[in-house]
C-alpha cells in the first residue's frame, strides 16, 4: 500500500495547491467531454472551519486531495481505492446539484461558517454556497452534497492517519 505524500515546509502551500485545483483542464486529466452539454468534472469544497479552511478537491478520475490553509494536508489520495471511489462519487452527483449554481469567474474563500462549493465543467466554474447552522439543521437543499463532500473528506483524513 502507498502512503499519501506529506511534506513539511516553512511556507504554507495552501494558496498555491488550490490555484492548481482550479487551473485543472478536462484535458489535463485525461478527459474529452461533449460540447453540447455541461459535465461536472471537478469539485471544490471549501469549508470555513472557524479560524482556518479545509478545502477538498475531488475529480472525476478518482484524484483527491485535502489542503488546509493553516498548512498540512493530504495530496494525491487518489491513489487509494476508497479515497478514489468516494471522490469519483462526490463529482458525479455534483451534477445533479448544476441547477443550483450560479456560473463565476471569482473563487472566493468562503465566510465565517459557510461552505462553498464550486463546480469545474467543461463550460467554465460553477458556485453555490450554504451556512453551518443549514446542514445542522438539515433543512439545507445541498446537505446531500455536502455528506459526498464529508466522505471524501473522512476517506483521505484515514488515509492520512495509517
């Protein structure tokens, strides 16, 4: 079995790694995607935490990976099967949540108790974004989304702890 690349480091990558998330191309990963129809290949999940950001990145190849803006995280958590399937999981029924979305150009990290989901296609970015106390109280309309974005997030924190 792999081990997930860790490094440690004076400066904190966090601003850089997720730039990279964003910069990603269907072709890039491997992908040719219809012209004629919106595809979700990419999820961006960021979670204000209260002090610092998890952000997780899913595509639709299976990669994965978790960047923490008060440094750390798990690059590259693909490569393990249950981190694969959950990330591959999480991007496919982001499709189901497109309607929901507002298309952007800006990737703001997200407020104080708020998560924000963006969604890479092949026709450009993709947002939409939710409160804490909404998927506590489960009355918000992208909790489901958000517990694909919480596997992914569990699958490589396991991972990361063998």
């Amino acid at each position: 079995m792999t081990t997930p690349n860790t490094r440690q480091t004076n400066e904190n990558p966090f601003e850089k790694l997720r730039n990279m998330a964003f910069s990603a191309t269907p072709e890039q990963l491997g992908l040719t995607l219809p012209a004629d129809k919106i595809i979700v290949y990419g999820v961006i999940m960021d979670w204000d935490m209260g002090g610092f950001t998890a952000t997780t990145v899913s595509y639709c190849t299976g990669d994965a990976s978790l960047y923490l803006s008060s440094g750390g995280g798990v690059i590259g958590g693909g490569q393990h099967e249950s981190v694969s399937t959950a990330a591959k999981q999480f991007v496919a029924f982001a499709q189901q949540f497109l309607h929901n979305t507002t298309q952007t150009n800006e990737t703001p990290l997200p407020i104080t108790d708020e998560v924000k989901f963006y969604l890479l296609t092949n026709n450009g970015f993709y947002a939409g974004q939710e409160i804490m106390d909404n998927f506590e109280n489960n009355t918000s309309r992208w909790l489901p989304l958000f517990e694909e974005g919480n596997n992914v997030l569990s699958e490589l924190r396991m991972i990361s702890q063998k």
